[in-house]
C-alpha cells in the first residue's frame, strides 16, 4: 500500500512535467507570434519551474525501494522525465529569440498560422456568451477544441485557472487543432451561442 | 548503423520546411507516447522513421535560410527562423528518445497509461497491403471520419510524408497511414489496411 501511495506520487509528478513542458511550448509559440517579451518571459519561469519538478521527480523514483529486477520500469520513468524536461528546454529556445530582442521573421508567423497544431487570440466581446463565465463553466475546450493558455486583461497576464472569471475585452491565447480556431473566435465575438 | 541520407540543396521555401518541421515533431511526441503506452515497436519505429525525415529538412532548411541572407539585416531576422528550427529538431529528437525506450524493451509502468489517458482517443499506424479495399480509394469517398470514427492523421509514401492529407488524396499499396480515433475504430482501419477486412461499414466497397 505504502509503495502504491509513493507511486502514484511519481506518475503525478510526471503528468505534471508532461503537461508543463507542452504548456511551454505553445507559450513559446505564442510569444513568437506575438512578439511577446511578457509569454517569452513565462516560459523561462516555467523552465526553472521544470528544473525543480524533475529533481523532484527524480529524488522520488530514486527513493522508492524498487527490486533489482524492477529496476528496468523505474530506469524507463527516469527516461521519460528526461524527455520532457528536453522538450521544456526547446521551448526555452523559441522564447530565446523574443528575448534577445530579434524582431520575429514574418515566415515565423506564417508558419505558426499554417501548422496544424495553431496558437491563436481571441478577443472577448460584452455580448459574447463567455463573458462572466468562469472558465470551468464556459467549457471552451468541449466546444472549440482550443485550450486557452494564457489571458490578457489590460496590461497583464494572467495564467488561467478553473475560476477565473472571464471578462468582456480579455484576449484569450489558446492553441489547437487548427479546425477549432473559427469556433472559438465565434465564440468570443458572440457570434455564436452556446450548442448546449 | 543504417547510412544517412546523402544531402544536397533543393530550393524548397523556408516556411514549407518550419511548417513540415513543425508538424512532424509534435506528430512524433503524439506518436511517441502513444508507443510507450502501448507497448508498439511499430509506432516506435515509424517515430525513427520520421525523425530520419526531420533531420534531411532541418539541413535543407538552413541552406536555404543561408541563401536568403542578403545584408547583416536578414541574418538577424533569418538566425530566429534557424533557431526555431533547431528546437522543433530538438523535439524530434526526445520524441525518438521515447521510442528507443519502447525499442530497447524498457516497460513504462502500466500506472503511467492510466495518468496520461486523458481522451478516449488513441494513434495507430498501418501498412496498406496489396490485397487491402481501401488501397486506389480516394479519401473523400472513403469517408472514414463519418463511417468509422477514424482520421488519417499523416501518410508516409516512402521518404515522402503527406501531413493531414485532404480528401483529393488517394491511397496506394504501401503506403503507411497514421490514424487517430476511437480504439474500435482504429482498429477496424487496420484490419482494413492490411486486408483482413473485406466490408468496410457491412458492405464491400
């Protein structure tokens, strides 16, 4: 019982450097698209984020008490948590590039438009059916596909969080497939209304 | 060691080469971990495939953004495509490190599917066989998606790699098709593919 209370600990631990390292690099993609040295500077905090979580993923699959024999499995986590804090890395480069004050060739952009997995804003209009919602109930990723990453209100940034309200004029960053984009600027213009 | 590919310049546009790049590598850690989690050398081995692919366009990608340099100018603009290039060859890579995992036998902790499960939706790759229905079938009319719940996601044609092909595409022997869908679905496309499926939807075609 102790072991699978530890190792549960582990696959958290893990789900949330995958998750991570992806978040990043969709910020990372976003940060080019917009020429954003605020998203670029998110990701490099992230970074550092991930540094931590690995070590900390690391220590824990080291300190499990795991047979000889098991030693393969727990050598195939320690690789995978490898990859994602590579991944992260990647992601630190992209943002790299905004920082280090290079205007962001416009093939960039294109490419970003283009590619299959797209970065796209969304501005929230006051008779959008999202305004006031918080973003558990306006269940963006059921009905666009498109999961939003990060939102502009004002000057700031804010990281979104199951509760965050939404507010008329909040830019929404998401990324997705690029099918979903159309129903989610619909959707944040108020041209379309909820399908439930 | 199989030998690498001879590389020679091709004019090819830098923002078809970062698109390719771009969707091939998160095409791969998708893949990648869909090997992981169900234990397949096949999918593993089509990620090494597609990693061989990604390396070939980031070389001819770099020569063709050094060539577009002009003046002290472009090189500043063009050296941010350069290193956006290299970090999507840089996700390639983690992505074939998952598969030599898969590859050399090492197993992922069956717990670790359950976490990273987060949609009813899987990958799967399948060889279109000489025998198979759907081999000569245009896309379109096959209808997969509305039949059989299934999208193809990516075909390989030899060193060729047609990302979301559209529904003008037709399928020939040989051809290696990366699908997403219900696991049902999936697995029904496969069966199909490789030609041990004659009826597709109760019906021959």
């Amino acid at each position: 019982m102790l072991f699978r209370k530890h190792f549960k600990k582990i696959v958290n631990k893990l789900v949330e450097l995958k998750d991570t390292s992806e978040l990043m690099m969709d910020l990372a993609y976003s940060s080019l698209l917009l020429n954003s040295r605020e998203l670029a500077e998110e990701v490099q905090e992230l970074e550092e984020h991930v540094d931590s979580l690995h070590t900390e993923f690391e220590l824990l699959v080291l300190s499990s008490g795991f047979k000889p024999e098991e030693s393969k499995d727990f050598l195939g986590l320690i690789r995978l948590g490898v990859v994602t804090e590579k991944i992260a890395d990647a992601a630190a480069e992209i943002a790299e590039v905004v920082l280090r004050g290079l205007e962001p060739h416009p093939v960039l952009k294109l490419v970003i438009e283009e590619a299959e997995e797209t970065v796209t804003r969304a501005r929230v209009s006051k008779k959008s059916s999202l305004t006031g919602r918080s973003l558990r109930d306006a269940e963006i990723p059921e009905e666009t596909g498109m999961w939003v990453l990060a939102i502009r209100r004002g000057k700031r940034w804010i990281r979104p969080q199951p509760k965050t309200v939404i507010k008329a004029g909040d830019v929404l960053i998401a990324s997705g497939y690029a099918e979903g984009e159309e129903d989610l600027l619909k959707l944040a213009s108020g041209t379309s209304k909820f399908s439930s | 060691m199989e030998g690498l590919e001879k590389i020679e310049y091709k004019p090819v546009s830098v923002r078809d080469l970062l698109v390719e790049m771009k969707d091939l590598s998160e095409l791969m850690i998708d893949l990648a971990y869909s090997a992981a989690l169900f234990h397949s050398d096949e999918l593993a081995k089509e990620v090494l495939e597609l990693e061989k692919r990604v390396d070939t366009l980031a070389y001819i990608l770099d020569m063709n953004a050094m060539l577009a340099a002009r003046d002290a100018e472009d090189a500043e603009s063009l050296v941010g495509v350069s290193k956006v290039a290299a970090a999507t060859n840089k996700i390639s890579d983690a992505a074939a490190d998952i598969a030599a995992i898969v590859l050399q036998k090492i197993d992922i902790h069956p717990v670790v599917r359950e976490a990273f499960e987060k949609v009813e939706e899987r990958l799967g790759r399948a060889e279109v066989k000489p025998n198979s229905i759907i081999a000569g079938k245009r896309l379109g009319d096959l209808e997969l998606a509305a039949k059989i719940g299934v999208d193809i996601i990516h075909i390989r044609r030899g060193k060729q790699c047609i990302i979301n092909p559209n529904e003008d595409e037709t399928i020939v022997e040989g051809d290696v098709l990366i699908v997403r869908g219900a696991p049902f679905g999936v697995e029904e496309l496969e069966g199909l593919a490789n030609g041990t499926v004659r009826e597709f939807e109760g019906r021959s075609i």
